[in-house]
C-alpha cells in the first residue's frame, strides 16, 4: 500500500534539470493525495518551462511506479510565485566599510563552509555594479527559469547563486546603473528567483556603508550582518560606522572577519603580520560580537580565485567559519 511518505520519498529522486536541485529542494511539491489507490501530485510550475514541466512529470510517474508499479499517478500543476515557495532559514549580509577588503571572497568561503557542514547553501551576489561571485566559483551559465520565476545557477559543491554577471550577455560588460534600477535588480533576486529550501542565504552587499547597501539591507529580510575588515583599516572608525548602519536597522552583527591577516611563509615557519597588528579584539569589542575568523593572505587562494576554484580551498578559516556563525545565530 502506497503511503504519502512513501510517495514524498520517491519525490525526492527527481531533479529540476536547469538547476540541478530536486523538486523537494526547489519547494515545488504542493500536496500529495492518495484516494482509492489514485495519486495526485499537485506541483507548482513556478519557473518551469513547458518543456520541463512534462519532462518532470514523467520522472514523477517513473519514480512512483519503481516503489508501485501499477499505481496510476496524476501530475496537477499549479501557479505560484517564488516568494509562496521560498523558505530561507537565515539571511546573513556581509558588509564592509569599504571596498577591496575581501568581502566576496568571505562570502564565497563562509557560503563553502556551512555547505560542508552540511546545510543548504546560497549566495545573493548585490554587488550590481562589481558583481564578483559567479567568476570565484568558474561559473559563466545563463539561469533557467521561465515568465513566473528565475532558478538559481548550482556551483560544484550545489552551492545557489544568483548574480547580475549571470544575466549579462558577457562577463566583462560593465553595468553602469542608477540607484532605482540597482534597487529593484536586487528586489527581483529576491522576489523573482526561486531559491527553494535554504538554511542559509549569503548577501554578498555593495561595498561601504552609503545608499546601496542600506537599500539591500531594508529590501531583505536580513538576520544578521558579518562586517569584513583588514588590519589596514588603522582605526575601529570604519567598522564602527557600519556597527551604527547594521544597529540604525535593527540588525543584529554576528561577528567580525579579519581578512588579510598575516601572511604565513612556510620556509622560516613564522606568520608575518604584513599590514599591521591584528586588530582582532579591538574590532570585536566595537562590534560587541564575536571574531568569527582571521584569514591569512594567501597566494594560493588568490590563484583558486582567478581560476574560479575557490570550492577547492581547504584552510582552517574554512573549518572553522560556519561552526562560529551557526553558533553566533544560535545564541
Ligand atoms: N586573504 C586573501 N588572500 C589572497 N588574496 C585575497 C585575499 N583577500 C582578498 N584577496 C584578493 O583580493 C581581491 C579583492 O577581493 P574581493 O573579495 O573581491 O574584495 P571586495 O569584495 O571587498 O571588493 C580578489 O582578487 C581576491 O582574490
Ligand atoms: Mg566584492
């Protein structure tokens, strides 16, 4: 006798081929009903195209019948936005005083780290007008979806992403876009693309402390704010500036990253603080939340960088930066 969990654990066989996460991954089943031996699987079509759509709802047949082989299956699709779908445990922004400290790369590699922890992970590149993120992960794919949603592109490692490089016609076309236009480009990542079930949604947010990252900060529902610095930024004022912006919000700083650390020369066995003095205690005391990682300059992870690699980084950082955010959400 079929049961609905049997029929939900069948479910979770299929894939949603253009983003290459399931259908109960994508949040897409509805209902599952059972009535005299009859199966009705109400689906939502929310960014599938027709030619999906029927694509799926064979795999759907296939995978029941292999548990039940005779067992006659309805696929009944229905309409839905990405926002009924979406079910995104925590929002975290990483913000930065100002530009060229290594915002995106922590996002990619706290995004990495909770991945491999084994939780759903995704990146939101809001850096419209210096969108980093796809070229870190190697990824250059145009997004699948259709008129009632976008899909996000997978990395490697099934990391979600979504940047405004992956709907421009090149990688290198320049977006030169007015205050308006970027606020809604990053609205529509929000409202328009279907990030299914995540427990995790990284912001990576337009550098500083100005309009930009205040608007992504009011248009997302943001749980929490992790603020990148180096030990360049010679006084706590630049990272107090965005401790005001994240508090005038009303949102919680989970902790603080120093990037640029130190620089580790393996010949002589010794780290060598290149900019300065870590400025890890201080900068955590002015946050009054935890230093959740320092990350060395490191010539490797550059290189992974440029070759769109960086899931192939292995680090201490990288161990320890989602077990220190889980843990700074959960208290
Ligand atoms: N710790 C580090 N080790 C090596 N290279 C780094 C490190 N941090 C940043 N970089 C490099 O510096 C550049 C700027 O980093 P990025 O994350 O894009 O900065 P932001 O997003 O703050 O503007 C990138 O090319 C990145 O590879
Ligand atoms: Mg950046």
């Amino acid at each position: 006798m079929l049961t609905k969990e049997t029929v939900a654990k069948c479910l979770e066989t299929v894939i949603v081929p253009a983003a290459a996460r399931t259908i109960v991954g994508l949040n897409l089943i509805r209902d599952i009903e059972i009535d005299n031996g009859k199966v009705t699987v109400k689906l939502a079509k929310t960014a599938l195209n027709e030619g999906t759509q029927k694509w799926i709802e064979e795999k759907i047949i296939e995978a029941v019948q292999r548990t039940e082989k005779d067992v006659k299956i309805t696929v009944a699709y229905i309409e839905a936005i990405p926002a009924d779908l979406n079910e995104i445990g925590n929002v975290i922004a990483i913000m930065s005083g100002k530009g060229g400290v290594g915002k995106s790369l922590v996002a990619g590699l706290v995004a990495i780290s909770l991945n491999r922890l084994g939780k759903t992970a995704g990146i939101l590149d809001a850096d419209i007008t210096g969108p980093s993120i796809p070229k870190m992960f190697g990824i250059n794919g145009s997004p699948g979806g259709s008129e009632s949603g976008i899909l996000p592109v997978s990395s490697k490692s099934g990391i979600e992403m979504m940047s405004i490089n992956l709907l421009l016609p090149s990688e290198e076309e320049a977006v030169i876009w007015r205050g308006p236009l970027i606020g809604r480009a990053i609205t529509q990542f929000w409202e328009e693309v279907l990030w299914g079930k995540l427990d995790y949604l990284i912001v990576d947010l337009p550098p500083g402390t100005a309009d930009a990252p205040l608007t992504v900060m009011q248009t997302l529902p943001v749980s929490g704010v992790i603020v990148v610095y180096t030990p360049q930024d010679l006084t706590t004022m630049i990272v107090k500036k965005a401790v005001r912006m994240a508090q005038q919000m009303n949102k919680p700083i989970l902790g603080v990253v120093e990037n640029m650390s130190y620089l580790y020369v393996e010949e002589i066995e010794k780290k060598i603080e290149l900019f300065g003095k870590s400025q890890g205690e201080e900068m955590a005391k002015a946050a009054n939340a935890p230093l959740l990682g320092q990350l060395p300059i490191d010539p490797n992870l550059a290189k992974l960088c440029d070759a769109g690699a960086i899931e192939g980084y292995d680090s201490e950082f990288i161990d320890n930066v989602g077990k220190a955010i889980i843990t700074a959400i959960e208290k």
